[in-house]
C-alpha cells in the first residue's frame, strides 16, 4: 500500500503576482493573500529595460526593445515556484500604452513568457495607483500623484473615494530625453524642463484647503530614502516619509550639479535610476508648488498593490485603526507570531488611554500609536524573550503600519522600547530628533507607561477612571471578585505610573 506524500502547507496558500510593464523598470511582486487582512510581499524582482527609451519619434518600440522587455518578462515569470492557487496579473503602461506596435510587443510577450499583459490607460493606472494607496491610508479630500518613467497620474479624492483622474506625459525617462541632455544638466535646460512641468500642471484645478499629496513611485522612494540616510532617520520604511519642501531644494542642490555617474554612490539612488533621479525631483517640487504642499507623503504602496489588491478581492479598511490591526495581522504572519495576547492587551491600553487622554490633549493619532504598540510589544520574543522589547523596537522601525504618519510610527516605537518600565536606552533623544522633538518623546513615554500597566491588567476585567479631588488614576475590577494577587504586586506599577504620568495608582487587585 502506497504511503501518501506529506501535504505541503504552502501549497494551499493563496497567492497573487503583478508583473508591471512600466516605461522604465519592469518589476514583479508576489503577494501573500492574508485574507481579509490584505497582502504579504513574498518574493520582489526588477529589471531594466527602458522601454521609454526604445522608441522613435512617433513612440514605436523598436525590435531591440520589444526582444529585450519580452526576455525581461521572460525571466521574471521563470522567478516563480509553481503553486496551484497563484493568480497571475501583467499590465503595461506609458511606453506600451503610446506605442502604435504594442501589439507587437504584446504577442512577443505571450509567445516568450506565455503571458499577455493588460495595457492600461491612464485613467485606470491612475486608479489603480489610487487603490494602493487606499489601502494603506485613511483618504479624505486628497491628492495621489504617481510619477513613472513616461507618464504621470494626478488623482483627486472625495471622502475618500476615487475623484477624477488626470494622466499627463511627465515621466522621468521623458522628461531626461527631452530635456536634459547633459551630464551634470546646464541650468538652461532644468529651467526649460521646470517651466515644461509647470505649463502642464496649470491647468489642474487647485487643491481642497488641508488636502494631503501622497507620491508615489520608484523616484518618490529613492528620493525619501536618500533623505532619510543623509539625515540618520531613525525609521527605515520609506513608507508614510513626509518629503519635506526644504528637503526637496535641499536635494536638488546636491544632484543636480553631479553627473550621473557621482549620482550612484548616493545613498539611496541607486545605479538603474540615476541618470534619471533628477526630473523625477525637478517634477515632484513642481508637483508640491502647484498644489500649494509643504511635504509630500511617500507611499510605498501602488499600482501593484492596487492591481494585487483587485485580484484577491481585498475590501476596503473601515477606518485607520482597522488599518493598523491588518497590518498587525500580516505582520505577524510573516514570524508565525500569535495577535491573541496583543489584542488583549491592546483593549485595556485603548481603554486607559481614554480615561486620560483629556488630561494630556491626546488626540487620534497619539491613539493609533499606542493601538499599533499594545498590537505589537510582544513580536520581538520571537528573537530574544529577556530583550523582547527592544527587538520589538527594531521591527516596528522596519516596518510600514497603514494608516500612521511617521510621527505615529515613532510614537510607537518608543512606547514599545519602554513597555517594560525600564528608562529609554541612553541618547535616544537625540536618536529621535529629526521626527520627535523632545516634548514628542515625553508623550511616547508616557504611551509606554500606559502599556506598561495595561499589560499586567489586561484579561482581569478592570474599568478606570480619573479622581475627582486628586491626581489618581483608579482601577476597578467591574465585577464583584477579586484576583488572587496582593496590592504589592503593584508597587512597581506604583511609581512607574506616578513618574511618567503624573498620577498616583489605586488599585483594588
């Protein structure tokens, strides 16, 4: 009798891959279907074909390009395992989109890779770039702005659904053929470039008053990544960096005047955009002047999420706090790591949180901080347990939570370094300075303290409240029964509480 082979777990994963066909890079990214949660990015690959650069005057793709993107898609598709429940998406977009050969193209691709890209127009890469973004923010009256190597998508939203969608031929591989043909650029031709963006994006209407612009897009990254190395920015995700407008003057002036090859040892920029690097910033600061934007807010997630999204039938966050917790969920997934403890945790912390968050002029976003640490303090056991908390620093500091800022994000790492009462580790401050000033630490602190007590109550079924006459925070069980710990059991509590915030603690254990 034959013994039946062992089922493979992974097998029964459901999976979504985006090939994206764009003027520059050709990328696949392979996603992880985490339920109603969203996605995992298992497995990324790029290449570097240039199709924007492959065509004549009247943007036909010549038969060098064609071969060369078809053997890219080739090689990409060859990257993925086989697995039953994988759905494959492929679409192409500026440099296909305008070609009068795509056809071509396109059937060099499906005979190569046995694969037939989608070619998309502007107004659906405008929207997938919208859906991407969604997904990984709450939107209101806002601006999504993907910038590629041949086109640009501006998107308006309206309470947070898909406005209207303007597609127009700024793209950073055109905009260098067209202007720039010198290395370092001569200032005649940025200036020619710059008021070429600007004609174009004159004719947008203005932004809504507190509207948001979120970038997307590989320049937008390199750009908030370079950023972020040369000022030691002590979060590593690109994700949610507020690309500051002085950041952006700041880092035409180092680049422009480089040639590209000068432009590859800067960190951040690396060698398949560099030659390019500079439209993509010239555009993005014309994109921040147009709509009147002090910072533009990078978003790492996209088109592909967009398109990934659609695919697995993902629905849309209820709000920012519904964001955190998916990311918490797909998080943890990738370390086989068990939310049951976090949740438990989380409740009691939101619900003290509450009780003081008056007193000290908290609002949602100090909230959504400690959402996402109380979620989140323990995954760091799965290093080291007597370290667990610092390890749970380092990777909340890796990692993009939807729905916080930056300065949310920061919130949480440091009240997830103090969850265990212990005092930050030594120059921290200065660590921290470039997202919190000092009084910004001291409200992570104090969201540490907070999660501090809320671990060792959470499950006994407590209530708080502020007293009246003093500055006392009161722990009452809201049922008639009593734990079998002692009141010394909270003497640590006691004065880690008094310390940090301010209050006194009466506990009835």
């Amino acid at each position: 009798m034959a013994v039946p082979e062992p089922k493979d777990p992974e097998n029964d994963v459901p999976l979504v891959a985006v090939i994206d066909i764009g003027s520059n890079t050709i990328r696949l990214v392979e996603y992880e279907v985490v339920g109603r949660a969203g996605l995992r990015i298992v497995r990324a690959f790029k290449e570097v074909p240039r199709l924007a650069r492959g065509s004549d005057d009247e943007g036909a793709l010549s038969r060098e390009i064609i071969e060369s993107g078809a053997r890219a898609v080739r090689r990409l598709v060859a990257q993925l395992p086989p697995r039953p429940h994988r759905t494959l998406v492929a679409v192409a977009t500026s440099a296909v989109r305008d070609a009068p050969n795509r056809e071509r193209f396109l059937d060099r691709v499906e005979t190569l890779a046995g694969v037939r890209p989608r070619v998309l127009s502007g107004t659906d890469e405008g929207r997938y770039a919208y859906l991407g973004v969604a997904g990984a923010w709450v939107l209101g009256y806002d601006i999504v702005v993907d910038l590629g190597g041949g086109s640009m998508q501006v998107v308006r939203t309206q309470r947070g659904a898909l406005g209207r969608v303007v597609s127009l031929p700024i793209g950073t591989v055109r905009l260098t053929d067209k202007f720039l043909f010198h290395d370092p650029p001569r200032d005649r031709e940025v200036d020619e470039l710059r008021d070429h963006v600007r004609d174009l994006l004159d004719d947008l209407p203005d932004a809504r008053e507190g509207a948001r612009v979120f970038a997307v897009g590989g320049s937008a990254r390199a750009l908030a990544r370079t950023s972020m190395e040369l000022t030691d920015y002590p979060l590593r995700s690109v994700h949610g960096y507020p690309l500051r407008i002085k950041d952006l003057k700041g880092l035409t002036d180092v680049l422009r005047t480089m040639p590209a090859k000068r432009r590859r040892d800067v960190p951040g920029v690396d060698r398949t955009r560099a030659d390019v690097i500079v439209a993509g910033l010239i555009a993005l600061r014309e994109v921040a002047d147009r709509f009147d934007a002090t910072e533009l807010i990078v978003s790492a997630h996209g088109i592909r999420d967009g398109l990934a999204q659609e695919a697995a039938h993902v629905p849309p966050a209820v709000d920012a706090a519904d964001l955190v917790e998916r990311t918490a969920v797909v998080e943890t997934r990738s370390f086989n790591f068990s939310l049951d403890h976090g949740r438990a945790v989380a409740e009691t912390a939101l619900d003290l949180f509450d009780t003081v968050r008056a007193r000290d002029g908290w609002g949602q976003e100090e909230r959504l901080a400690l959402h996402a640490a109380a979620l989140l303090h323990d995954i760091g056991s799965v290093v080291d347990t007597w370290n667990h908390s610092l390890h749970s620093a380092y990777i909340l500091r890796h990692t993009p939570i939807g729905g916080l800022t930056h300065r949310a994000a920061a919130l949480a790492v440091i009240a997830v370094s103090g969850h265990e009462g212990e005092p930050l580790p030594e120059g921290w401050r200065r660590v921290w300075r470039t997202v919190l000033p000092d009084r910004d630490l001291s409200v992570g602190e104090r969201l540490g303290a907070i999660l501090f007590l809320a671990e060792r109550l959470a499950g006994r079924g407590v209530a708080f409240r502020l007293a009246r006459t003093t500055p006392t925070l009161v722990v009452r069980h809201r049922a008639k029964r009593r734990s079998s710990g002692g009141p010394q059991r909270f003497d640590r509590l006691e004065k880690h509480i008094r310390r940090t915030l301010g209050l006194a603690l009466d506990v009835t254990p």
